[in-house]
C-alpha cells in the first residue's frame, strides 16, 4: 500500500487552475475556491488562476500558454467534463496531450463509483503530459474535485508518496520522444 516516506523532502510543485464555464465567475467559482485552498494547504504554489467559457479553442490556447510557461508545472481544470453540447473540455485536452494517463480517468471513476454508484459514467475525468506540464480535467463538481485532490492528485503531486508518483519522473517527461519546451 502506498504511504509517504518522511525521510524525503517535500517539493512544492507549481500549479495554473482552470476553470471552464460559461456561467461562473470568481464569485460563484466554489469548485475552483476548494481546489486553489486545497493545492495551497498541501504546501504547493498556485501560481495562476483563470476562468475560460466552454470553448474548444478557448481552452486550447489556454493550456498552450500554460505548458509553454515554465513557471507552471501543472494544469488543473474544472468544468466541461460531462455528456453535454457545450462540455468540450476531454476534446481540447486530447488535442494537445503527447501521453495520455488514462489510469486518472479510470481511477476518478471507480473512486466517484464509490460514492455516487453509476452517475460516475457520466464523467469524463482526463489526465495526460504536454511538453513536461501535467494536465488534469476535473468534473465542475466541487465534491468530484474534492474526491479527485484528496484520493488521487493530493499523493500523486508529492514526492515523498511511495512508491512512486508524478513529481519524481517530472525531469524525465521531456526525454527522446516528447515534444521539448
């Protein structure tokens, strides 16, 4: 079973947060507040926050900034990630993956399958890697975010989590056969 190794030092990674939405706003971002408190509280920088309306092109330029920044290691998004016309969120973050983590998605399921039986069908939670920058779509949930953070990202996002995770192959996702920065 996995755990934290103490005698690791922990990294502070940073992190961009984005929501899609063409309704909510700062104010009404409650999904958005949890995570940017949730990211803090785990010790990491969150080093941008933005809103973007449900729109493929949109959000594309959006993550392209972002992985093209290297001030940001990772991209959070929330919202978009449903079986709607306007729920375009798993598209725009396919465009630009070079590898798809499609253990994220498969395990956001079964943990919301826990909780909220087979209306976790309905999500369409992706994960994957653009030029050495993570990138996860959230559902706009703020308890979806909430069991994605504290049952998956929360582990994965620190070094210290054993027996492995994300932030300790981050100086290697730009070896021979991804796209560079």
């Amino acid at each position: 079973m996995s755990k934290l190794d103490l005698k690791r030092n922990f990294i502070p990674i940073k992190i961009a947060l984005l929501t899609i939405s063409d309704t909510r706003s700062f104010q009404t971002d409650k999904s958005g507040d949890m995570l940017a408190f949730k990211i803090n509280e785990a010790g990491h920088n969150l080093v941008k926050r933005e809103i973007t309306q449900d729109d493929t092109n949109k959000i594309i330029k959006k993550l392209t900034k972002s992985i093209q920044d290297q001030a940001i290691d990772v991209v959070i998004s929330t919202g978009g990630t449903g079986l709607t016309g306007k729920d375009v969120t798993p598209e725009a973050f396919r465009s630009v993956f070079d590898k798809e983590i499609e253990g994220f998605g498969e395990m956001f399921r079964f943990i919301s399958f826990q909780k909220i039986g087979t209306s976790s069908l309905q999500s369409r939670a992706v994960a994957g890697v653009s030029g050495g920058t993570y990138l996860f779509a959230l559902p706009g949930s703020p308890s979806a975010c909430r069991d994605a953070w504290d049952d998956l990202l929360v582990h994965q996002l620190d070094y210290r989590h054993r027996p492995c995770n994300f932030v300790e192959i981050m100086p290697r996702l730009l070896e021979a056969g991804i796209a560079g920065r």
